[in-house]
C-alpha cells in the first residue's frame, strides 16, 4: 500500500522531456485532428488526473510541487492506516475542474462515431480510508464534471485483472476505466486487450506523465499497433499561485481535524486568527 506521502508525490510528479517520437502539447487541438481520422477499429485513451481534471486547490496542483517537497515532514509516517484515512479525506473533500472545457463533448463525439474511448488511469480501484470503493468514487467523480465512459465495452462492464505484485488492489476495468493500480500502463492496457481478444489497428493516447506514455508507447509497439501519443501540459499552465500560509493551514488542519479545508475556506481561517 502507497503511504500517504508517496501518493502526493506520484500525482505531482514532473515528468521528464518528451521523446522525439511523442508530441508534445499544451491543448487539445492537435490531438483533435488525429481523432478526426479514427473509425471504428481505433482505442482512444484519456489520462485522468492532471489531464482531464485537476483540483481546485493549489497544494495539490502542479504549482504545489515545490511545498509539498518542503513539508513533507508535516504528514504522519509509518502510520499506513491514518495515512490512508487522511488522504481519503482529502479526495472526499477536494473539489476538481476541467482542464479543458472541451473535453466531455470530445468524448461524447467519440461514443458518438462508436470509437472506443476509456480512461486509462494509474490509481487504485479498491477501498481506501473512508472511500469503500475507488473505481465507483473516480465514475461518480467524472460523471459530475460530464466526463462519462460507461459507454465503452459495455458487454464487459467489470474485469479484474490478478497479478502477484503486493499492490492496493487487483488493477480493474469499471465504467469504462482501466485502473492500473500502479502497476505499468503498458503492460495492464496489454491484458485488457487480450481479455477482450481485439487488437485495435491504432491507438491514441493522452497523459501528462512521459513515464506513462512510454509504458504504453513500448507495449503497443511490441503488438505492433500504431500508437499516437500526447505528452500533455496543460495542466501545468493553468493560471495557480501558491499562498505558502494557506497550504500550511490546510497540511496542518488536516492532520488535526481530519478535515480537508479549500484554499478559500483556509484563507477565511487565516482572517480569523
């Protein structure tokens, strides 16, 4: 199981400089040209945090990067159960928005032209603290921003994939959501294809994680189906400043309260003091 550290740590991450091979982006257009040429025989891909969503907050933002690098003594360690209760809390509190406006209406066209389109995401699918089951949370949590892929496969709504690793949780297809659960995109993308027995004639993928999009990159190649990758960026440039007084505030409050507060409601705190 992830501490809770690391798990900050895995959705902050920077990636780093894309291959020459894999385009490099900071909005959808160019990856809306290539999804203009797809049919049927396509899979479309779509990262999710950092990609289609980011959260409001600024701490847990890429702006965030840098304190949470400097304050990760703040947050508790070697207490896996508190860890997971604490970051459960924060998923259950946070709110998220688009990263790009556009992206609900992309994916309505693609289920429209009957072009297979999931999620492809590295987290967790199972319980965590206060959260009994991630895959539903994540489904309810895009549904509410229209981001929906029940759409895709719907003959195989539920898969789990075993593996031997000691990882959260068997990774899963769930709503049309590939959880990896940490585990190689490339390599979890690879078995839900076999499971199916379809091999689409190519691939699109979008992530802001160059370490992903290489998984995917290398095991696609190894099937040898064309891969059209994004590295992209659009998260990092969406306008966020970082008030170091706030995010302490937030840091501190939750490990106290149990309680995650937004940058406003900890700048209303900040005033009160």
């Amino acid at each position: 199981m992830f501490k809770f550290r690391n798990i900050l740590f895995s959705l902050l991450s920077i990636s780093s400089p894309a291959l020459p091979d894999i385009l490099v982006v900071d909005d959808l257009c160019r990856f809306e040209e290539e999804v203009e040429k797809l049919n049927e025989d396509a899979l479309v891909l779509f990262d999710v945090d950092d990609t289609l969503i980011v959260p409001k907050d600024a701490i847990l933002r890429p702006c965030g990067r840098a304190f949470v690098k400097k304050f990760t003594q703040m947050l508790p360690s070697g207490q896996q159960d508190q860890e997971e209760l604490l970051f459960s809390k924060v998923l259950l509190q946070k709110e998220s928005i688009l990263v790009d406006p556009k992206a609900p209406d992309l994916i309505k066209s693609l289920h429209a032209r009957k072009i297979p389109t999931i999620a492809l995401t590295a987290a967790d699918s199972g319980k965590l603290g206060h959260i009994e089951n991630m895959a539903d949370w994540r489904i309810h949590e895009l549904k509410s921003l229209d981001l929906d892929f029940t759409p895709a496969f719907p003959h195989h709504e539920l898969m789990e994939f075993p593996t031997q690793k000691e990882m959260c949780s068997n990774p899963t297809f769930k709503g049309g959501i590939l959880f990896t659960s940490d585990h190689p995109k490339g390599d979890i993308l690879k078995a839900f294809l076999e499971k199916l027995s379809w091999r689409p004639k190519k691939v699109l993928f979008i992530d802001d994680k160059l370490s992903y999009i290489e998984s995917v990159e290398t095991t696609m190649k190894e099937l040898g189906i064309e891969c059209i990758s994004f590295h992209y960026s659009a998260a990092e440039k969406l306008p966020c400043q970082l008030d170091e007084e706030i995010a302490k505030i937030q840091v501190t409050y939750l490990m106290k309260h149990g309680q995650w507060l937004s940058d406003t409601k900890a700048a209303q705190l900040r005033m009160s003091f």
